[in-house]
C-alpha cells in the first residue's frame, strides 16, 4: 500500500510502506454506524452535557474512543474520503453534490477505488444503508453495488421527479427496487432492521460481513421519534440524538445475541460537526452562552456543520466488539476519517494493491492498545465560498488562502494566535511547507465525476 504522507518536514517523518493483513483464525466482521451530523461534543464519554447518550457510553466503557477524529465539516467530502481514503485535496469533491436538487453527476469511484471492493473482492459479504448523497440513484440505479456493495437499503431522494423523505413515510431503494411495505414506519428503525436482517443472514451462511450503516439520524429536519409521539412530546435534536443512540444500542445487543462479538468490530463515527441550527441553548442570552452554544466539562462548544473551526470537524470514534480490545481505553492519536480505508482492510486481511495511493494510515495498532503512527496533521478542505483549506496539528490550525493561524491548544476554546509566540510561529512555517508539498499553489483538480448518460 502506498500512502502520500510521507513528509520529512521539522521533523515529522512519516514513510511510505507495506500493509501486510494481520492473519486471522477467523474473518472478521466489520459494522461502521456512520452518523448524520453529530458532534463529539454530543457524546456523554466525551465529556458532552446537553444530550443522553447510554449506548454510545456502553461502547467507549467496554471499548476503545479516539479523543480527537476528525473529518470534513460537511459530508460529501467527509463520505467521499471515507470510502476512497483520500482527502479532499485529492478526490475534489469539496462541496455537497446536489442530490437534493437532482443533479446527473455522481462521484466516480471508477477512478476512486473504495475499500467496499477490496472487501467485497476477499470474500466478504458487503451492505450499505441509509444516506447516499453521492449519486442521484433514479439516475444512477448502479451506483452503489459499483462502489462495492452487494446489497443496500438507502434512501433515494428523488422518485418521479418528487422529493420524498427519509424519516416518516421514507422511500428507501433496496438493491434496485422502492420498498412500499414502509408507509408507516420511522426510516432509521428500518435501516436497524436491515442491518440486524444482513448481520442474520451471514452468520446462517457461515460468511464474513463488511456492513456500512449511514444512520440517518440526527440530520434535520428535526421531526417527531416513535418515542415522542408515545410520550406525546415535541421533537428536539436531544431527543433525535437519544432516539440514535437507542437504535445503537439495538445492534449492540444483537451482536450480543448473535454470539458473534469477539469477531466483530463494532465502529461509531460521526460524519461531520453538529448543525448549530439544530440545538437550541436553554441558557442562551447569559454571559458567554450563544443561540447554539453546546457544554462539556471542558467547556463550550461553539461552530459546527459547514465551518472550518473544531466544532465543524471534530467527531467521535468508538470501536467495540472482541474481548481483545482495550477495554475503556481512551486513544489521544489524531486521527481522520480516511484512516478507516485502511483500517478495514487491516482487520479484514484485505490486501491493497500497490497501484492504490491512500492517504489514511491503519488504526489496528491503537484497536488493540498498542502505539501506532500517529499522523502529524489532518487536512480539511471546502469551496472557497465556505472557507478554503486548513491543515491542523492538533494545536494550531492554518488557512491556505489568507495565512489566518488559529489556537487550538485549549480546545474546545480557539482564538487567533499570537504571531509573536514562538510555538505558533514555527507550527505556522511547518504547515506552510506542508500545504506545498500535498498540493503545488493553484487551481484545484478537476472533480472527477460520472455524468447520467455514461
């Protein structure tokens, strides 16, 4: 496998090498609950006040939570990274593709190769649900299975010209046909029973598992849970963000019960920032308290979905699962989303072919409590209209297009740095040699896309 991190720069040395899969007794399997817009600071284990979260509690106490994971703050890029281990600057999708509006582009994982078909080609059996914002599939009925997935069951978000809806009433596309036996079900219990239906079905055939959950929640619109209306309450994104984390709990207990734990790894992670708009602060209006203002016991959260700040990008990651796994071990690494790519393929013995240039670095090292390669930086890009390129160090963050240095050392709290700290000014010139060296000044790639009629 190659990587393009290898920088030798104020002495961050990072080397390309060889994946060789770790040999296993037995396949194992592999289930990642990536969720809609949430934040770390909506997790209890990470210090989060304002919502409930007992499962996803359940998960970092028997397992493992990385402190600081990080992905694009708006989730076409955050999802195409996921899928191709690439970031932004490289696959150059750094805007949401306009599926909501029915465009005829889709993201070309022809020339991208996802981890699903390195997977699916080692013999395991691969599903997807929920959000797929990469394609539009009543143009591209295909798209999905091409990306490296047997089966789906994901929201399609036109049917005849019409915009439908993921939550009450949804229209989810499975493997090429619209389900019409759904009308009066909530779209993420559905998605929970597909993904416990898939997890059944392998287990009968004796077959490993690579299962992509796109849990839908708690993306707006914020609308009524099957526990708000027995309860009789109004929907909130606290009660959304509980409603997840029951149905997280839902597929705990039925690897439980399946007797397949201690060969399935069991991962969580957020797409993007919590959506500010979404949270309504009770204590708005006092000192230090905004509109939107989230609280953890290392202080306030401020910025989400859409900003390049730590609330737009900073995202949990648990893994759970086999006994074999550090139990409540909390990992300080930094870390980022395209580091899954080949973490998946790590766990699964799934070789990368060398003709496959990533920028994630496998994660199975810290998994099982031991040192790893921490990276020394995660890129972040969006449109220039939304803020351009950082690079962050886990203490400073740098724009590339106006030089700003932000100071992230006593996070969640950020300022602009002073240019006369000597710390800032060295973390300022190290990340300039970095932004020249992962990408020469000027235009951006062309976004590699697969138009309706190809």
């Amino acid at each position: 496998m190659k990587t393009l991190s290898n920088l030798k720069l104020a002495g961050w040395c990072t080397a390309i090498f060889c994946l060789t899969p770790t040999p296993l007794s037995a396949a194992p399997n592999i289930l990642l609950i990536f969720a809609d817009d949430i934040g770390y600071e909506a997790l209890n284990c990470y210090g989060g006040q304002d919502f409930e979260t007992p499962n996803l509690n359940r998960m970092a106490g028997q397992g493992l939570r990385f402190s600081r994971a990080y992905t694009s703050p708006v989730c076409t890029p955050s999802r195409v990274s996921l899928h191709t281990g690439l970031y932004v600057n490289r696959h150059g999708h750094d805007t949401v593709l306009s599926v909501h509006l029915g465009t005829d582009k889709a993201v070309d994982f022809r020339k991208m190769p996802t981890f699903a078909q390195q997977i699916r080609a080692n013999g395991y059996e691969t599903s997807l649900t929920g959000k797929w914002q990469l394609a539009t599939l009543q143009r591209h009925p295909n798209h999905i299975r091409d990306a490296g997935f047997d089966s789906w069951c994901a929201w399609q978000i036109w049917r005849d010209g019409e915009k439908t809806d993921r939550h009450w009433n949804p229209t989810f596309n499975q493997d090429g046909k619209i389900r019409e036996d759904i009308a009066d079900r909530f779209g993420p219990d559905v998605l929970a029973d597909y993904v416990i239906a898939q997890m059944r079905t392998a287990k009968a055939e004796g077959k490993p598992f690579l299962i992509v959950h796109n849990e839908l929640l708690p993306h707006w619109p914020i609308v009524e849970t099957p526990d708000d209306r027995k309860l009789k309450r109004k929907p909130s994104l606290p009660h959304f963000i509980h409603y997840m984390d029951k149905l997280v709990g839902r597929l705990l207990d039925e690897v439980d019960a399946l007797g397949i734990r201690d060969n399935t790894y069991v991962f969580f992670m957020g797409d993007n920032g919590t959506w500010e708009p979404d949270f309504q602060n009770p204590k708005a209006g006092q000192p230090g308290e905004g509109e939107h203002t989230r609280h953890t016991t290392a202080g306030k959260v401020n910025g989400g979905k859409n900003q390049l700040n730590d609330g737009g990008s900073h995202v949990p990651l648990l893994v759970w699962g086999p006994s074999s796994l550090p139990s409540g071990k909390v990992c300080d690494d930094l870390v980022d989303v395209v580091d899954l790519f080949p973490t998946f393929c790590e766990l699964t013995g799934t070789e990368i072919p060398s003709s496959i240039a990533i920028d994630g670095r496998s994660l199975v090292p810290q998994i099982h409590g031991k040192s790893g390669i921490p990276r020394p930086w995660t890129h972040n890009a969006l449109s220039r209209r939304l803020g351009g390129e950082t690079l962050f160090d886990g203490s400073f963050r740098l724009f590339r297009d106006n030089g700003k240095l932000i100071d992230a050392r006593a996070l969640p709290f950020e300022k602009p740095a002073d240019p006369s700290d000597p710390q800032a000014a060295a973390a300022k010139a190290t990340l300039q040699a970095v932004f020249k060296t992962i990408r020469p000044d000027g235009p951006r790639p062309p976004v590699p896309f697969i138009n309706a009629e190809e």
